[in-house]
C-alpha cells in the first residue's frame, strides 16, 4: 500500500491498483518493466487529486525511450547529493499551462502583441469589441505556449529516473518544491521493491558525475 500526501489530503494507493494500471497502460510497451511502482502510484494518485490524465505523464516515458516528440526541457543529470547521478526530465501537462505562459511573456511580448491587435484603437480611443478581445487572448495563449514549445521550454513536474546500461529506470514523479532529501529518501525506502540494487546503482551513477 503506498500513501502519498499532498497538501491536506493523502491518497491510499494498493498493489492491485498499481497492477492494474501497469497492465491497461504499459502492457503493449517493452519497457513496462523499467518502471517503479511507485511512479504508477503517483500517477494514479495525480489524476485523483489534480485530475492530471496519466496519458500526458506516459507522453514523457514514451519520448525517453524514443517513441515520441518530447517537448519539454531537455532531461538534466542532478550534480548535487543526494540525487547526485539520477536524470529528471520535466513533463508538461494542461495543469501547468498558466505558469508556461508567464514564463514566457518575457520582455515587452505582452505588450507587442496588444499593438499589433489594438494599434488602430489607440488614435480613436475605441474600446475593443468582445470578438477582439478574444483573438487578443487566444493570440496571447497561442504564442506564448507555442514559443516554450520550439524551445523545448515546456515545464511541469519531473520524472526521475537511472539510466543503466542503455536503458532508463524510471524510479519517481515528484514536484519541484518535494525537496531534494525527501525524493531521494522516497527512492531508497520504496523503489528497492522494484529495483532491489537501485542503492548500488546509484552510487556507481554518483562516482561517474565529474
């Protein structure tokens, strides 16, 4: 049974559930195996609390083993203990679209797009129509989420996981503020049922990070 908190609230998520999902989500894909237990529970646990659909995380799985386009950052190596040698990769969910945004409206891009659309408004002291300001935002969302995009920019919360002898073993899902200690501790205390020698693995991975 694993429990994972969040916030207030804590989910109970039981092995049979865990089995389940594996087999209806992963079971066509060579690498069902490769992934924890406990990234399943997450997942499970994410579309109750945040109605997240698991299918946007299984987008992320399937474009680190090859089979998709990612359009998140770039997967990065942690350097600092004590995830020091594990990967994170970030996927990108609807949930996350609000804070994409505005982390793109960088510079005057807010203020670009409103002269382009309300330029001939200015000199008239017109109010814009409900039609216009609905292009305005739409051409708001559209530019800012496809500019994250191209640059592979997406962000939402990470996977973690080993990559071991030409294959990723994807050991957690975690948010960014989790807490570095708290991961790494989740890891060690719950993925062993998984990968029972993940605690040599990573200390192999830890003293190939120059």
């Amino acid at each position: 049974m694993y429990r994972l908190a969040f916030d207030d609230r804590e989910v109970s998520v039981d092995r049979r559930s865990v089995e389940a999902f594996r087999d209806f989500h992963l079971g066509r894909f060579s690498w069902r195996a490769r992934v924890s237990d406990l990234c399943i529970a997450k997942m499970i646990a994410y579309q109750q609390v945040f109605g997240l659909d698991p299918i946007e995380i299984i987008e992320t799985f399937k474009a680190l083993e090859g089979a998709a386009t990612r359009m998140t950052k770039r997967p990065t190596r942690f350097r600092k203990l004590p995830l020091r040698g594990l990967w994170h990769c970030h996927f990108f969910a609807a949930r996350f679209m609000a804070s994409n945004m505005l982390a793109a409206l960088e510079g005057d891009v807010l203020m670009r797009i409103a002269m382009d659309e309300y330029a001939d408004l200015l000199e008239s002291g017109q109010q814009p129509s409900e039609e216009r300001i609905e292009k305005f935002a739409a051409r708001v969302m559209e530019e800012t989420l496809d500019k994250r995009a191209k640059e592979s920019r997406l962000t939402g919360e990470w996977i973690v996981y080993l990559p071991r002898g030409g294959e990723n073993y994807y050991l957690t899902i975690t948010t960014h503020d989790a807490g570095d200690a708290a991961t790494f501790e989740e890891i060690v205390r719950l993925c062993t049922i998984n990968f029972p020698d993940i605690i040599a693995w990573i200390a192999e991975a830890r003293a190939e990070v120059s």
